[in-house]
C-alpha cells in the first residue's frame, strides 16, 4: 500500500508518469506496422526453375524430381510441394515456425550446387522466400492506354518502356521485395530459317546456332610493348542487323551466309499473358512485399509513385497505371470497423457507469483508467515487435470495459468509507488497502490465463498472440492505474464531495434475495447441484459444431478458369475474353442491375485464367454471384469455372475453411480416377459445394510424340540428342546462347516457320551425314496422344488434390464428417492399389488446433487453481472460485446460439479463445466475494453475517464490473461491417458468460460460502445485527 500513500502525496508525478505514458503510446501507435491479420505464415523458401518449350514430364524428371531428392532432411522442414507446368515449375519448401532461415537458405544454395547437370537451355534454378503459389500480392497493377488512344499489343509496343522505366521505379516503393511483370514479353533475337533449303545447301539448325553464338567478342589477354600495356581483344561481337553477314557453310567455293538461308531479327517472345481491365485491354504487374513491411504504408507509398508515373511518363506516352487489388482497402476497412467498436465502446462502458456514479469528477477519474491501460499495452506491442491488425485491436476493444474493473473497486470502495464518514484522505488509503488483495487475485488470473496461448505454436499461437499480450498487458496495467492514479487523483475529484449512491436499494435487495434462497441448507445443496450439473448438461447439449476459422469474406468475387485443354493463349483471347467482356458490359455501365464497379479479366499459358469481379454496392454480392454462376460465365464448351467470394482470412496464402484430398502414388492415371470419384461425391454430400481438382482430372492435353527409329537413326549418322534437336528447332526453337548488345542479355532462337499439322512435320527435312537428307517421319514414327499439362508433387510423390470450401452455413467439422461417412468410402472402393488418401488443408490444421486448444484449455485450469490456492492460501477457497466456470461457460454457449439465431455462428479456433479469456474474468466476482467473506469472518463475525456484508458491499462493483465489460464488447456483437464476423463469435461468448455466469454466482457462491454455517454457529455466536435485505 506504501505505492497508493506515495502517489496520494505526489499528484505531479503521478500526472507527469501518466503524461509520458501516453506520449509514448501515442508514438508507438504510430510507428506500429499496420496489417489485416498477424504473420500467420509458417517460414517458406521457393526454388523457381524454368526450362523453355519442355514438357511438364520432362521438367518433372531432369529438375524437379533432383530437386526434391537435394532437399531431402532439411532441418524443420514440414512439407516439400512441387509443380510442373509447360516450360516452367518449381519446389516450395515450408518450414516450421522459429526455424533458421538464413541458415536453410545457405543450406539450400549449398545442395542446389550439387545438382547434376542441367539441360543447355534451362536456367539455373533460382531461390526467393516465401512460397510463389500461396503467398498473397500486396498490390496488382494494371498499365493500360488512356481513353482514345488504342494499341494492339500493349506488350509489345510498351516493353522496354516498361522494363527501364516503370519496373525500376515500382521496385524503389519502400517494403516492395519484388516486381513480377506478368504481362511481359521480352525481347529475343530470332533467327527464322527455311528447313527445305537449309537442308537441300546440306546445313544444319545446329549449325546455325553455333555460328552465331560465336559472335561475340572475346579477350585475348594482355600483353607488354614498351612502356605500356595492351589488352588484346577479338571483337566478334556483330550488331544484329549485320548478324546475316556471318558465313554458315561453304556451297563450292561460294560463301553461304546466315541472310541466305535464315532471317535474323529482333522479335518479342510468343504471348504467354493477356489481362484487361474492364474490357480494356492492360499489362498485368504484381508486387509482393517483405516480412516486415507495413501493408498500408506500403500502399501508401505506392500510390504516390502511381501518380508520379501517370502525370509523367506514363502520360507522355499516353499510358495510365490503375490498381487492379490493392490489399490495404480491406485492412484499412477492418481495423476501421474495430476502431470504431472500440470507441463506441468506451462510450458505452463510461455511460453505464454515469447512470450509476453520477459524480462527473469520480467519473472522469475511472474513464481515464481506460485509455492509459491501453496505452500500456500499445507500448508493449510496440517493444515485442508487433504489428497493429485485427487481433491486436480485438484485443483493445475487449479490454475496453475489463480494465475499468480495478479503478472501479478501488473507487466504489474509497466512496464506500466516505459515505460511512470517513475523512477524504483515510477512505482512499483504507479503501485501496482493503481492496488490494483480491484485485491482485483478480489481476494474476487474468494474466495467468494467457500464459498457455503465448507459448501455443503453430498458425493458432501466431494468430492469438497479440491479443494474449493485449489483454494480459492491459490488465496488469490497469492495476497500476487503480493504485496510482487513482489515490493521486482523489484530491481533486472528492474535493466537492460525492453524491450519494442512489442505488443502495438495489444492492441490499440483490443482497436480502440471495440470502433467503440460500437459507436453508438443503436449498444451497440444491442450488449447486442444479447450477453445476445443469450447466455442464446444458454445454454438453448444446455445444455448437467446430470450424476452423470465421466465415469472413469480401465484397470481392474470384473466379478461378480452366480453359479448354490443348488450347493456346491465343484463341481465349480470340473466343472467350470477347464473350466474357460482352456479358459484362451492361452491368459494368450500370444498364443492368447488380451493378459492377469493375473487373479484371487475365488467362495464362492458354490452360488457366481469373476473372476478379467488384459488385458497385457490396450488399449485391450474393445476387452478383449468382449472375456470374448462372448467366456469365457459362455456356463455355470444355471450359471449367468456379465462382466465390473471396475470404478476408486468407491463411497461408490458402482460405482459412478449405479442405484438401490429396491423392497420391505412382500411377498419374489411377489419382485422377479416384479424385474424379470424389469430385463427383462430394456435392451429392454437401450440396452448394463446388469441388476443385489440381492438377485436372484429364490426360487431354494433346502430345505429338515422336519415337525414334533406332537403326534408321544410327545408320544415318545421328544421334537421338541430333535428331530432337533438329525436330525442336523446327517447333519451338532451338536456343543457342545468350547476345548481350551492352545494355541487356537477349535469347538467341533458331527456329523455322510454324507447322500447321502432323503431316507437314513429317515432312520435314534433316541432313544427316551418312544417308542424305531425310524426313523426320523416316527418323521417327508419330503418334497422337495425351498428356498432363500440369503436374503437382507433395513430399516428393506425385500427387492429385481436390479441394472445396463448405457452405457458409455448414462448419468445416460437419463438413469433413460428411467427406469421411459419405465420400471416402465411395472413394476407397474404386482407389486401385497403391493409392493413397489423406486430407490436408484446413481439415488437418483443424485437428492440430483442436488438440492445442484442449491442452491449452486444461493449463489454464491448472494455472488458476494453483494461483488461486497460493494466492488464499487454501484449496478449499480456490475450488469455491472454480466452480463458478461451468456455469459461465453454460452462459457462453447459450449466447453462441442465440447469435447463431441471426445468423451462421460455430464454435471457431477464435471463439474458443473466448472460453479461455472468460476464465481470466468470470472468477474475479467469486474472488471478490471469497475474500470479503474470508476477512470479515477473521474478525470475528459468525458466517452468515459475513457473507451478507460482502455480497452488499461486493454488489455496485460486481454489477458495474459486469456491466462495463459487456457495454464495451456490445460493439463488436451488434454492429455489422467488414470483418464483423471474425469478432462476433468471441465477443458474444465472453458477453454472454459474463452475464449468466454474474447472475448464477450471485447464488450459487452465496450457497457454496454458506455450507457448513450452521455448524460454525454452534462455535461463534452470532452477533445482534440486522443483515442487508431484512427488516429492520
């Protein structure tokens, strides 16, 4: 108590700690990084490969596969995924959370050196962190023509303006880690040759290749002439308008140069991309962030640079950059919504407490108890390295009517000894003595109850960490504020006086009810076993299904497209992008209801595609995606589109409520016909479900194969390795090397005009050394089949996944209930041997989290019957308090329901938080009552007197408790908005089991601090006095 008479002597520097506690919660406020959700990802490494014009198979067997054999054992490593696409793929490494990441990637860098050798024309593989399919862009850029100005190919005609202008200039945003140009279309240098008459002048593709890679300069090395010293050098580097100058054979004794037989010219790479922006057609440009950025500054940044670019550049060559995503619309929308919460909140905390305090100068004593604990908390977000998102401000906003709880005792009982004629000063130290006990209890059990998730792993840990310091932080604060600021204040705010409280009726009838349902013994025997056992029935009867995470999503709706197999990029732009554009049209001008503010349109590799769609008015969402299931994005032969709405709580990069089949084994065949058993399945078992297969479920991407023609080849003088390469330079092209013209490093490309069907390819011809020039049909025989355009490997096994994301109204636990009684066991019958199932995704991090929490749970028991029995001394008073918690639970699962009336609510991993948040809370009444009963019966009073004091004068501070706490969470539960969702749950089970629990501990603690009364009275003879609630 030595702190309170300090500060009651020196309200200066009370006013002055008070002073720089704020200053410094107001600046970290502002420097803490601002994100929607708290770094939910595990540590995660990408090796990109790229091989041009190969097959996924191919890529799968001379990259991918030595990869993954590398990266065997790598410490902390939990999964190893791998794809394989045309020309491209790569391996994404995930590691546990605290791994060494420095050390993995030099490790990494380390075993990739150890690799054997790559194909001539594949790159060297490349490592970035993070995970290239999972990890979300912090913003999409279009660069598109201003209105009245039309270009063709904006990747052509703008490349190399883009690549030296705007790419530099995007990747200097502070926090930007890289600049993908998703669009792009670099330049090569082409060599386009007739194969007839190259054949019939006896040369090779080949030989042009390494004519022309051969001219380039080369150093010869120093030498000394006299007094100075000479660097010889042979420059054979040609310009490639000369490069047709160069001599590729001999014809008698006339030169053959390269312009004879070939064409060489400067060419941009065959389109890969095409993307508009609402109809228009626009330059794809993604950014991702670093670890530590902040989301909104980042934005923030970028948008200036947006319109330095438009009023420059850009607008001189008539271009305009737009936002196609920008991330920081939703975390500014969110943690709007949780800001205003929390300010209503307060509001609605202080006015309750105005109703019943009514002393303006007391009132505003115990209002600023809220601010600075919070500011408390603030600070140590600040020092712990943590960011300022949706949980963290959650976390504030719960402890908006929580911490006002210590001022409030401290207060209530300071006035207490006034109105009992107590001198201003003696009633503050005795009242903040009298007191300081059972806050302390209260303060420990509601740090105490935080203990277990600070030290959770895993994504749960990560995501409820900054509301576990929050709110621990705030509290532990809050004490301090009720025992300093307080005392300090006091001075000023009895000056005048206290009105009295007008409520004293209340209390005494609160407390003369109490006591006479309590009576008689068998009564309080009754009221236990029908509190206690009714509760736990009660929880056991209405336990709401586990989900993983809330249902949050976006006014976004993504579509995500599987474009006709075998198709090239170049009929979806032709066929399909017009016919999406003109559906659209008419919602996009408004003509047509649900109105669309715009959309973003974009296919790749002529096999996949998205379509981004933005309704003008959010509450047209649901109407909006029915038109785009139903209307738009239909009709389409061989075409495969899945509409949703986007998710807020986008996890890894995935949707936090996404269940994943994964099929694997050797035979690509057998996955894809087990997945295509479940894919047809599941809707039959959860209706309004739309499964995914990845990769599809068809081998029907068409494969010309070749099949060389052993003893023709041999005979001829060739290889097999000759004859692919002469037959790749007649289809895709042949890379020969790189040409650096002193500013950037292009591809050399030999390769002939396209072939337009088998038949011509056969005819086309090859020199050969020993027999002449044949045919590729007489070195090999054709054959048409299929093949997968993508293939995807998990763990080092092939691998075909089926995902899908429940309804809205059906929780991820129903959901995989349904998969394992309805689906698996069609799935397993017709599984051929050596096929495996296991499900991944959400489902299995459900289990993980459901297993923690339990742990968690069970701890925080144990901490707080071990606090409470060291803090009373005695067991028997500890489990006085505990058995409080059933009921308060009952209370949260009621209020789980009811809100569950007005709408979809599970008992989700954030709600499940809330139980263990109520246990912190719901004891400190019982520990209130516990105490005083505990004090006034050490002096002498008889049992029943001592627990009809402390129930009168426990009342005010247990109700405005109660009250302050609810008030300040009612926000977060009635008030709709962004994100909304994701608080709802939590809020309305600490709300609700705060009341019930408040309400049913007003008897049942009564009733349990009343057993034994009667046996103790025979002891101690009860004194003459009237007890609160009778007749006097």
């Amino acid at each position: 108590m030595r702190l309170s008479e300090l500060s009651q002597h020196n309200p200066a520097a009370v006013a002055a700690a008070v002073a720089i506690v704020v200053l410094f919660g107001v600046l970290a406020l502002l420097r803490l990084p601002i994100q929607l959700l708290p770094d939910t990802r595990q540590p995660e490494l990408f090796v990109n490969v790229e091989w041009r014009e190969a097959a996924p198979t191919e890529l799968e067997e001379a990259l991918i596969e030595p990869i993954e054999e590398a990266m065997r054992g790598l410490p902390g490593m939990v999964e190893m995924r791998s794809e394989a696409n045309r020309g491209r793929g790569g391996v994404g490494l995930t590691f546990e959370v605290g791994t060494d990441m420095t050390r993995v990637m030099l490790d990494v860098v380390s075993r990739l050196n150890t690799l054997p050798p790559l194909p001539p024309d594949a790159e060297e593989p490349q490592v970035f962190g993070g995970d290239s399919w999972q990890t979300e862009n912090a913003a999409s850029l279009l660069v598109r023509p201003v209105e009245g100005h039309s270009v063709p190919d904006i990747a052509v005609a703008y490349q190399q303006f883009i690549e030296e202008v705007v790419e530099p200039r995007l990747a200097r945003v502070p926090g930007v880690s890289r600049v993908n140009l998703e669009g792009g279309r670099p330049r090569e240098v082409r060599v386009v040759f007739d194969p007839h008459r190259l054949a019939a002048l006896g040369i090779t593709p080949q030989r042009l290749a390494e004519t022309v890679v051969a001219a380039r300069d080369v150093s010869a090395g120093f030498a000394d002439v006299g007094r100075r010293q000479f660097t010889v050098r042979v420059t054979g580097r040609e310009p490639v308008a000369d490069l047709g100058g160069l001599v590729v054979g001999w014809s008698e004794d006339r030169p053959l140069y390269l312009r004879d037989v070939a064409d060489v010219r400067l060419e941009h790479v065959d389109p890969v991309w095409f993307a508009f922006r609402s109809g228009v057609p626009a330059y794809y440009i993604t950014l991702q962030r670093t670890s530590d950025s902040n989301t909104v500054e980042l934005i923030d940044g970028l948008k200036e640079v947006i319109e330095e670019l438009n009023a420059g550049p850009l607008a001189t060559e008539k271009l305009m950059i737009e936002m196609s995503w920008d991330a920081s619309v939703y975390v500014r929308r969110a943690i709007g919504f949780v800001q205003e919460s929390l300010a209503i909140g307060i509001l609605l905390a202080v006015g309750g407490l105005w109703y019943f305090l009514r002393g303006p100068r007391a009132l505003l004593v115990i209002g600023a108890s809220i601010p600075i604990s919070l500011f408390f908390a603030i600070i140590a977000l600040h020092l712990l390295g943590r960011s300022l998102n949706v949980v963290s401000l959650a976390g504030l906003a719960f402890s908006t009517g929580i911490v006002i709880d210590a001022a409030l005792i401290v207060q209530g009982n300071v006035l207490r000894f006034l109105q009992e004629g107590r001198s201003a000063w003696d009633a503050t130290v005795e009242g903040a003595r009298e007191v300081l006990p059972a806050l302390v209890a209260s303060m420990l059990t509601s740090v105490a109850i935080f203990l277990p998730i600070l030290f959770m792993e895993g994504l749960e840990g990560q995501l409820f960490q900054d509301l576990a310091i929050t709110m621990s932080v705030s509290h532990a604060a809050s004490l301090l504020v009720a025992m300093t600021v307080i005392p300090a204040a006091n001075r000023w705010a009895l000056a005048k006086g206290v009105p009295a409280d007008q409520h004293v009726h209340w209390w005494r009838a609160m407390t003369g009810f109490a006591m006479r349902l309590t009576e008689r013994p068998a009564a309080r025997l009754g009221w236990i076993a029908g509190i206690t056992g009714g509760s736990v029935l009660l929880v056991l009867l209405l336990a709401p299904k586990v989900d993983y995470l809330p249902v949050a999503q976006t006014d976004l709706i993504w579509n995500n497209i599987r474009l006709p197999p075998g198709g090239n990029i170049e009929t979806a732009r032709r066929e399909f992008a017009p016919v999406v554009i003109e559906r659209l049209r008419p919602y996009l001008e408004g003509t047509r209801e649900p109105a669309i503010k715009y959309y973003n349109l974009s296919a790749w590799g002529g096999f996949g595609g998205a379509a981004a769609v933005y309704p003008r008015d959010p509450r047209d969402i649901q109407e909006m995606l029915r038109v785009l299931r139903e209307e738009i994005m239909v009709g389409f032969p061989d075409t495969s589109i899945f509409a949703q709405r986007g998710s807020l709580l986008n996890v890894d990069g995935d949707n936090a409520r996404e269940i994943r089949m994964d099929f694997q084994g050797a035979d690509l065949g057998a996955l894809m016909d087990a997945a295509r058993v479940a894919v047809d399945a599941i809707p039959e078992a959860i209706p309004d479900t739309q499964p995914q297969a990845f990769p599809g479920l068809e081998l029907n991407q068409p494969e010309l194969q070749l099949v060389p023609d052993e003893w023709r080849i041999a005979r001829s003088g060739l290889t097999r390795t000759e004859v692919a390469a002469s037959i790749r330079a007649m289809t895709g092209g042949l890379w020969a090397g790189e040409y650096f013209d002193g500013d950037e490093r292009l591809d050399i490309i030999v390769r002939s005009p396209q072939w337009h069907s088998p038949e011509e390819l056969a005819e086309l011809p090859i020199v050969t050394p020993s027999a002449g020039v044949q045919t590729v049909g007489d070195l090999t025989s054709l054959r048409q089949t299929v093949g997968p355009a993508q293939l995807v490997r998990i763990d080092g096994r092939r691998t075909v996944s089926v995902t899908m994301q429940p309804p809205d109204d059906l929780t991820l636990d129903e959901s995989l209930e349904a998969l394992k009684e309805q689906v698996e066991p069609k799935v397993r019958e017709a599984m051929a041997p050596g096929v495996q199932v296991a499900y991944a995704g959400s489902a299995n991090d459900l289990h993980e989290a459901l297993r923690a929490m339990a742990q968690n749970f069970l701890l925080a028991l144990v901490i707080l019957l071990a606090l409470m029995a060291a803090l009373f001394r005695s067991i028997r008073d500890s489990l006085l308090v505990m058995a409080v918690l059933p009921v308060s639970v009952a209370g949260g699962i009621l209020a789980l329901r009811l809100v569950g009336v007005f709408g979809f609510q599970a008992l989700d991993l954030l709600t499940m938080i809330g139980f263990i948040i109520l246990l912190g809370l719901v004891v400190n009444a019982a520990i209130l009552l516990v105490d005083q009963t505990r004090a006034r019966e050490r002096t002498g009073l008889p049992r029943r007197q001592a627990v009809a004091e402390a129930l009168e004068t426990r009342a005010r501070p247990i109700m405005l408790s109660t009250l302050t706490a609810v008030l300040g969470m009612a926000p977060l539960i009635f008030m709709p908005g962004l994100g909304a969702e994701i608080y709802r749950g939590l809020a309305a089970v600490v709300a609700g089991g705060m009341i019930v629990g408040t309400a049913f501990t007003w008897v049942l603690m009564p009733s349990l601090l009343r057993l034994g009364e009667e046996r103790r009275a025979r002891v101690v003879e009860p004194q003459d006095a009237t007890l609160p609630g009778e007749p006097a």
